[in-house]
C-alpha cells in the first residue's frame, strides 16, 4: 500500500515563505510523476506545480516565479519553496503522485496540508 504524508502548512504574512515536503511510502517500483494541487473554499481543485519523469517541470502562472518544486527520487520525496505569497495563496495543498507498483500505476493523494496567507 502506498502512502504520501504532506508537511509544512501553516499560517503566515504576506511576503513570507513556506516549505512543503511530501514523502511517500510502500511498495513503490518508480514514481513517474510527483507534485502539488491545491483547492481554496468553492474553488476547483488546481494543479499548482509538477515534476515529472525526465525532467519535466510544469507551473501555474499564477505561482510562476514565487514557487519552486524539487523532486528527491531515492528519498521518495517532492518539496515545494514558497515564496513572496500572497492572501490569494491560501488553500488546502495537496501532494499527488503517479506511481508505479509491481502490478500497477495509480494516481495517489495526500490527505493535504493547510497554507494560510495572511494579509
């Protein structure tokens, strides 16, 4: 069974900087693609930033220049920087990974982590 465990949310001022990290675990043959959604209160659920297999890095505009995301294969782990946030920001994070097991590839989340942006 794999499992994605978020950290790092938390309240902060605008301007201010936050770390996530996601770790995942379990019977994890490779991880083809890591990254971050998020999904504020009567809003869509948004991919914020994704690192893929081979080297790919995707952003939304809206965090392009303020967020940074890296990926650490042998630790099992994606990290997202932010910086300069704003009010905007604030939303349920969500890690989400495509990993492959011995008998599948599955898309799997994270039970999320609360980023707050206050102004």
């Amino acid at each position: 069974q794999v499992q994605l465990v978020e950290s790092g949310g938390g309240l902060v001022q605008a301007g201010g900087s936050l770390r996530l990290s996601c770790a995942a675990s379990g019977s994890i043959f490779s991880i083809n693609a890591m990254g971050w959604y998020r999904q504020a209160p009567g809003k869509q659920r948004e991919l914020v930033a994704v690192s893929i297999r081979g080297g790919t890095i995707r952003y939304a505009d809206s965090v392009k220049g303020r967020f940074t995301i890296s990926r650490e294969n042998a630790m099992s782990a994606v990290y997202l920087q932010m910086n300069s946030l704003k009010p905007e920001d604030t939303a349920i994070y969500y890690c989400n990974a495509v990993i492959a097991t011995l008998y599948r590839e599955s898309d799997y989340w994270g039970q999320g982590t609360q980023v707050t942006v206050s102004s």
